[in-house]
C-alpha cells in the first residue's frame, strides 16, 4: 500500500492511539518515518520505536507511546507541510511553539531534527510538524 502523506499518515497514528489509551502503535517502515520518530523519541515524545519484519520484505514499525500520570506526552501534534502546499521557514523567522515548551520538526539539509537542533546548527528547512 502507498500513502502520499507518510509523515501524515504516522501523526495521525500516534493521535489516535493515544486518545485511545494506547499503549504501541504500528505503522509502516520507512527511513523517513524512522527519522521522525528518532527526533520524537531524542525530544521525550515517546519512548521508543522498533523495527519488526511481518513477512520477508515487509517491514512495520512498533513506536512505544510515553504517557506521564495517565495521560500523553503528546498533547497536541499537527501537520503544518503538506504535500498540496509546502512550508518553508528561515531559522530566524521560525517561532517558538507554545513559548518554547513545544517543537516544531523540521526537513534540513542536515536531516530531520527538532527546532532546538536546528538553532544550535543555524539551518533552516520544511517545518514537517509541531508537537506539544
């Protein structure tokens, strides 16, 4: 199955799992998946994320959802470079998402990182999604 959205189709995932009080969610393996959820799991966004081989070729991913006194480490996650319209930002002219307790995951040069990462490096690229 092909999505047109694989970094949609993996927020929207952890979402609704964790609405429902999920412990995993299963999603389908990619690098830029897993690149995503190195970035969720450096920031504490969740706890971790495996790789498990459904059938020779097949490969789906296990993330293991964080939550802190019963309720998720992830309040709010939303999409903001979609594949109809993309969101390109400067790191100077990149905000801060809720005062800077939130993050806003970004698509550089240098690979996928945190805002926080991005400042350190000074680079900027396609803001994928904010997470708080």
């Amino acid at each position: 199955m092909s999505f047109s959205d694989p970094i949609g189709d993996l927020i929207t995932r952890l979402r609704n799992a964790q609405m429902l009080g999920r412990q995993e969610v299963r999603s389908p393996a990619s690098k830029e998946r897993a690149n995503v959820l190195d970035v969720l799991k450096r920031e504490g966004y969740i706890k971790d994320y495996g790789i498990h081989e459904v059938r020779p070729g097949i490969q789906e991913m296990i993330v293991t959802l964080k939550y802190v006194d019963g309720s998720p480490v992830i309040d709010e996650i939303s999409r903001v470079s979609k594949p109809g319209r993309r969101v390109y930002s400067a790191i100077s002219k990149l905000q801060k998402i809720k005062g800077g307790l939130g993050i806003s995951v970004l698509s550089t040069s240098q690979g996928v990182m945190s805002d926080h990462e991005a400042r350190e490096k000074n680079v900027g690229g396609e803001v994928l999604f904010k997470v708080f």
